[in-house]
C-alpha cells in the first residue's frame, strides 16, 4: 500500500519509506502551482509507503509496542514472542501480534488464569503501547483450571434414628 506525496524532478526509483528519503526531493506537493520555465521539464510521481492504509506515510505515523509479561516464576510457562515493536498505529492486532502459547504442565499445582488485561477482540487495531500480563492460579489437581474455576461440591452425611452415626458429618468445596 503507497499514498502520494508529490512530485519530483528526481526519479526516486522506489516507494520513500523514510523522512530522511523524503527529504533528498524536492517535492512538489498535490495541487501545488507549478511555474513553466522555457526549457522541458519532467516531473516524477513520489510515492511513500502507506501499509496502515490512513493516507499517511508509514515513516509520520505514530509506532506502538504490544508486550506479553510473565513474573519470573512462571516464564517456563510461556513461550513466544512477548515483544512486538514499531506497530503502525490502526493496524489490526492480530494482523502484528502473536499471543504467546502458555505450556501446561500437570505437575506444578498451577494453571493459566487468563491475560491482564483481557485480550483485545478479534478486529481490534492497536492506537496505543499495550502490555499484557500472564496470571496464573493454584490448580491443586493438576487438571489445567484454576480451582477458583471449578464447581465445588458439599456433601454431607447425616445419621438416621437407626443409623450407626451419631451426629453430622460434613465435607465442603470437593
């Protein structure tokens, strides 16, 4: 995707992608009067990269960075990429990032609770630095969700007039 910036009597030869390229033209803007001189002149269309789509030029907009954090006791628990840098404002966040895999593991008495904040949804575009943490939860029986998840059952036993029991017995969050 390319926006037009102007025109040049220098062939740029390629789509500008940086101010520094920009700046060795001397442009001519869109809809500028242009002065006829007495000999030929030719002028060159210039165009700048425009991947965001938003008319202009990619090297004027503003770059955003989107970071996935774990604490260091759970880093073996995500793996990825956890950084993503110079994100063109009003790209699609699913377009530039990758969210990281969490790795379960069945023996460490935790399990991935969920992203802090919650993820974007799916057609969201970044507009600003973002950061996301990984939270984890105790999960006592290894089954990969958090036992503040987990539906909690009571059951109680309770002695009849013949029964053997004497008294209640109860055993509450199996």
């Amino acid at each position: 995707k390319t926006v037009f910036i102007g025109w040049s009597t220098t062939n740029p030869g390629k789509v500008i992608t940086t101010q520094e390229a920009e700046d060795a033209l001397t442009l001519v803007q869109p809809n500028a009067e242009v002065a006829m001189g007495s000999a030929d002149v030719v002028y060159y269309a210039v165009w700048a990269s425009d991947e965001n789509g938003n008319k202009t030029p990619d090297y004027k907009d503003d770059k955003f960075t989107v970071e996935f954090t774990v604490k260091e006791e759970y880093k073996d628990l995500v793996e990825g990429t956890l950084k993503f840098e110079e994100i063109l404002t009003g790209m699609k966040f699913y377009d530039e990032v990758e969210v990281p895999t969490i790795i379960e593991d069945n023996t460490d008495n935790l399990a991935f609770d969920k992203w802090n904040p919650v993820l974007p949804e799916e057609n969201a575009k970044v507009e600003s630095n973002l950061t996301f943490e990984a939270v984890f939860a105790e999960d006592k029986n290894n089954n990969e969700v958090p036992d503040k998840d987990e539906t909690k059952y009571t059951v109680e036993f309770i002695a009849g007039e013949n029964g053997s029991l004497e008294g209640t017995t109860k055993f509450e969050n199996l």
